[in-house]
C-alpha cells in the first residue's frame, strides 16, 4: 500500500461521500509529528491536525457526531506493505521524532476499499465551494 492520507477510515456511503465533499470547499489541515503504531498493526505515519475544524465539519456531515478515538493521518509504512517488525523499526529509526509543522489543501479524495484482500480505488471525488 502506497502513502496516503486517511481522513475516514469507516464504512462511508460514496454517493454521500461525493455529496458532502461537493457542498464543502476543500480542506485545511496540518501535518504534524511523525508515530507508530507497535501493535497489533505495526506501522509508521504523521499525525494530521485540523486546525480550521474543516475534517470534523466533513466528517460529521458524513458519519455523524465524531469518534474520539479517531486519528487522521498520513500513512508511511502500513501493516500491507511491510515485511517485517524490524522494517517498521528500521524506519523508524531513520525518521525519528519529527515534527513538519506543514499547512496543507486537500482537493480530492481518492476513495478505496479492500476486497478480497486488495486495496482497489472505488471512487474520485472533488470538494466544491
């Protein structure tokens, strides 16, 4: 799996998806300090703050009231691309605790699902406003 932002990571209905993002102009996030995740899923990523509240507005036109466990983030090294327990310390080792403090606009999101164990794109949709 390639590096991508996870900005919904449960089951959303597309047509809504497309709809909200529509209605919404394109959203102000920033991407922070880099984590891991140990277990079960190791994995290397970047934290993705929402300075603005635009991720909360989309995500709660879509799901409803928000998850407080909920994390969005950019994702480096996931549990289906890596090999070995050691790759992600490895990784780790070489990024170490960084922190990008980077502004940045999300136009478009790419929309995919797992099936059958493969990660295939199911939908485009491009934010309005």
């Amino acid at each position: 799996m390639e590096s991508h932002l996870t900005v919904i990571d449960e089951p959303a209905d597309l047509e809504r998806l497309g709809a909200v993002a529509a209605s919404l102009p394109p959203l102000r996030l920033r991407v922070s300090r880099s984590a891991r995740w140990i277990a079960p899923d190791p994995g290397v990523f970047f934290i993705v703050d929402d300075p603005y509240g635009d991720l909360r507005r989309f995500r709660e036109a879509v799901l409803g009231a928000e998850r407080a466990t909920y994390r969005a983030h950019v994702t480096l090294l996931h549990r289906d691309s890596i090999d070995s327990r050691e790759q992600v310390d490895e990784a780790w080792a070489a990024l170490g605790d960084l922190d990008l403090a980077q502004d940045f606009v999300v136009t478009e999101l790419a929309v995919h699902d797992l099936a059958n164990g493969e990660w295939r794109e199911v939908g485009r949709l491009r934010f309005g406003g």
